[in-house]
C-alpha cells in the first residue's frame, strides 16, 4: 500500500539535480511538499521542473501550514524543516 510521503528541500534539490525524482515518484500515492519548502528550493531554483518531475507517477500536493507543533519550534530549525516534521507527525 503506497502511502503520502512528506519531502523536504534538500531531498528535493539533490534528487532534481541527480535527475531521480522520476524514480522516486512511483513510491509514494501523494508526496507533500510544504510551502516553506517550496519558498526554500526558489531561493535556488525554480520548482516547477521539480514538481512535474516528481508528479509523473503520483500527485503533488502544496500545503500550507496553519500550526507548527510547539514541541518542534523550540528546537530553532528552518522553517521548511519544521513544517516537514510536524506535518509528519499530524499524519501519524
């Protein structure tokens, strides 16, 4: 059962640049990527090419956060980190 994967901005640029985000589409039904990531990776580049890359076998979704988990926020990482990580454990 394939299941909605959360990736952040690093994952993203490295699998863009190595040219896998084709390869890794099919492992997941939905991969997410939070907006704060997606601001993260146009400081670099642009996201669209990577965003189609990664929707050839699966959806794509943006979500924007409406809460960061407390726990998370004191732990003072970037806010793409943080957005990844608390949606990962809303999913859970």
């Amino acid at each position: 059962m394939k299941q909605n994967w959360i990736i952040d901005a690093s994952s993203l640029i490295v699998l863009g640049k190595a040219d896998l985000l084709k390869t890794i589409s099919p492992l997941a039904e939905c991969w997410v990527v939070p907006e704060s990531v997606v601001q993260e990776v146009l400081e670099k580049s642009a996201i669209e090419p990577l965003l189609s890359q990664l929707s050839e076998n699966a959806k794509v979704e943006r979500q924007k956060m409406r809460a960061i988990e407390p726990l998370i926020a004191r732990w003072n990482l970037g806010e793409g980190e943080t957005e990844v990580i608390t949606l990962g454990l809303n999913k859970n």
